[in-house]
C-alpha cells in the first residue's frame, strides 16, 4: 500500500484586480455593502485572452519547481474546474501540452467550488492504488466569464485563479495513524436535488450556450454550515481524531461568516484559519489551493500539521479531506 505525499504546491493570479468601489461603478452596491456580508475587498479577474489552462499552467509549473520535480516525471493530472477552456478536450490536456508532456493521463473533474478535494481524492486513489507514482492536481477557474455583471447579488462574490499540489505516492510502513504524513483521507458527498439553488443557466446540451450563474444566497449559506460541518466530523472519526488535534483549517473561500462558523466549530482560533477570500474571493475549485499556497509560503504550515481542508459547491456537492502536512 501507498499513501499520497503532498511535496509543492503553487498558485496564480491575474494580474488585474478589481476593487469593491470599482465594482459599485457598475452595479448598484458599495464596499460596506459588500464587506459586510461576505468579507470581499477585491477579487483578481482575467485578462482578455487569459484561459483558465494558462491560469492552471502557471500554477502547475510552480508547484512542481518547489516540488523539485520534472514534468515528464508526473503521470497524472487531474484539474478541477466549472470553466474549462472549452467543451472539449478536457482543460488538464492543454496543460499537459503547455508543461511539455506526452505520456501519463490528463482529465478534468467538475464538482464546483467542491472541485479540488474532489480532485485531490481522485489522485489520492490512484497513488494509493499504485497506478501513479506522481500526481499533478490543479483547481482553476476564470468564473468572470459566466458572471452577469448585472446582477450584484452574484457578480460581488467571485474571482479568478489557480492554484496546484504535486503529490507523491510513497510506501506506507505498517498500519495508517494520524501521525503519518500525507494525505490521511477524503471525504465526498452530493445531493442533486438542491440544484437551482447554485447553477449555471447554460449548457452544450441545454440552451447551446454559456449561460450566467445564478445563485439563491441564503439557502447555499443555510446548507454550507451544515453540510461542510459533517464533512468535517467524519474526517475526523475516520482518522480516531478530535478537533483539538487539528492545527489548520485551509477552507474553501466563499464567505467569511462561513469560514468563521467553521473555524469556531473546530475550536480554532482565528489566526488558525487560513483566510484569502477578502483579497481573492471566491475562485471556487482554485480557493482551496490559493489558500493553502500561501500559508505554507509565508510558513504558517509547518511539517508535521495537521490540516482540515472543506468545501460545499453547486450540485450540490461537498467534502473534505485530512492532510498532515
């Protein structure tokens, strides 16, 4: 038996960013407004021309320069993302092609804002199975391209990015317990009955367009609390652990009353809550990554963490997944 070793990790944003009081020249809100409800200063938006595979790419290389790792060593790509560059093919093979490799497998997995820990699971079996020896998981998204600029009560709340983890599947010596490194377990569920609470109104097979997505707030809010809290629990009971034994919560990005609840929940004090969604927003499958990049760059995230990433997303669809780091 294998166990999946998280070795880098990297990240990008565009580099234009739009403020809250650029956005209340556009659509009839404010900066209090906005900070508010959601904790949301700015968010960075891609350029004209700027897909969510060279987001994800730029991400990916860097990952795998602080990995130490070469690309053609990778057999394995999984990106998770609701706004690939097109229909088909999958985005994760423009970024196999964009690193230069021409073997291993490359396939995207959509579950939203969920997208990543789904992604992260997937690989995880693989490496656990022994299929991979080295795994490229990438969350990226350019969510401006489906946002009606019109409608405040969505087009406030998200962002673009990615961000990426190399893992590396290493031998387990003896029986697994929580103090091994590595991915300890992912947690995944769905209930599509919920879907008109957060969807896009378009689709290939549909209205043979993009569409916009549309959003009711408050029920995603109600069901996020809990259904990310359960995530949570049975990470922990899968794993013989309490919340007192988890030093970081890495949690998706959407909201920051949600983000708090949460951390609250785990008993973690703030500055042990890894916090981005007042500068990024909400990136959806890319805030997972963007989040935990940037606490192990400024190192916050030691060797020998315990980290609790969660996240809910359309669908909907929600999960978590347990990580020593």
């Amino acid at each position: 038996m294998f166990r999946s070793l998280v070795t880098g990790c990297g990240a990008y944003l565009p580099s234009q960013v739009v403020t809250n009081a650029d956005l209340s020249k556009r659509v009839d809100t404010d900066d209090a407004w906005i900070r508010q409800r959601t904790g949301i200063c700015q968010r960075h938006i891609a350029a004209e021309g700027e897909m969510t595979s060279d987001l994800g790419l730029a991400a990916a290389k860097e990952a795998l320069a602080q990995a130490g790792v070469a690309a053609d060593a990778i057999d394995l790509i999984v990106c998770a993302t609701s706004t690939p560059d097109e229909t088909f093919p999958a985005t994760a093979t423009r970024i196999q092609y964009g690193l230069g490799m021409a073997g291993g497998a490359a396939f995207d997995v959509q579950a939203v804002c969920s997208g990543f820990v789904y992604g992260l699971s997937v690989a995880d079996n693989f490496l656990r199975s022994g299929q991979a020896s080295k795994a490229l998981v990438i969350g990226a998204e350019t969510f401006s391209r489906i946002l009606d600029w019109e409608d405040r009560s969505t087009c406030v709340l998200f962002g673009d990015g990615a961000g990426a983890v190399v893992l590396e599947g290493i031998k387990q010596d003896g029986p697994a317990n929580g103090k091994d490194r590595g991915i300890l377990s992912t947690h995944l569920y769905s209930d599509g009955s919920h879907h008109d609470a957060l969807y896009v109104d378009g689709g290939p097979s549909s209205t043979q367009s993009v569409g916009h997505l549309r959003m009711e707030g408050r029920e995603v809010f109600r069901h996020a609390v809990v259904r990310m809290a359960e995530a949570v629990d049975a990470a922990l009971e899968a794993n013989g652990l309490t919340p007192g034994d988890v030093d970081w919560l890495v949690p998706h990005q959407a909201n920051i009353r949600i983000i708090e609840s949460m951390g609250k929940r785990l008993n973690l004090p703030s500055d042990r809550v890894v916090v981005t969604v007042d500068r990024h927003a909400n990136t959806s499958a890319a805030s997972i990554p963007l989040a935990l990049n940037e606490a192990v760059g400024d190192g916050r995230i030691r060797s020998g963490d315990l980290l609790m990433m969660e996240a809910m997303g359309g669908g909907f669809t929600w999960g978590s997944a347990l990580v020593r780091w």
